[in-house]
C-alpha cells in the first residue's frame, strides 16, 4: 500500500477557503480576495477566524471546501482522491483528460 492510499484510509481533513468581495465591476459580483488551505478540522473554529478577518457586514462572503474529493477515474472505474479544484481537463475522471 503505498502512502497516500494510507493518508486518505486514515481519514486526514483539509479544508480550503475562498473569500470573496462584493464588486458591481465584475460579472458575477465579486472578486477573488483570498485562498488558502488549512488543516483545522474544526468547521466553527475555521468560520470564526473568517469572519474575524473577513467580515460579511463589509461586503465579504466565503465558501468552505474539503480540500480533496473523491473522483472516479473515466478509463479504469478506480476510486482516487483529487484536489476538488482541479481543471476538468487535468482530471482523469473526465474524457477530455484522456482524448487530449
């Protein structure tokens, strides 16, 4: 068994947050402020510090992702784990990474 099969058998979380800003210049609304992983498990501990730093009453808003999802490879039908922001065509779950 090789190590990162070991690392995701025993169950080790991340999470990533992306904050966001409110900007009537861009299409959707808002703009990317921050992005960084943390290995806090604790979902409460991670909002709180969010908030903290960036807070919804000045135009902030959030999105809490783990990390790594679990994905199926498109050829083989394996189980893998991959980063949950990985490009579609960067991903063996998806046909475009295996016709290109």
């Amino acid at each position: 068994m090789d190590t990162e099969e070991n690392i995701w058998q025993i169950g080790e979380i991340m999470y990533t947050i992306e904050v966001y800003k409110k900007d009537r210049r861009t299409r959707n609304g808002s703009r990317s402020v921050a992005k960084w992983d943390t290995e806090q498990t604790d979902v409460n501990v991670i909002e709180d510090i969010v908030n903290n730093m960036y807070p919804a009453k000045k135009g902030y808003s959030y999105k809490l992702n783990l990390t790594m999802v679990q994905r199926k490879n498109f050829m083989t039908g394996e189980s893998f784990m991959e980063r949950y922001d990985t490009p579609r065509f960067c991903s063996p779950a998806s046909e475009s990474f295996w016709t290109m």
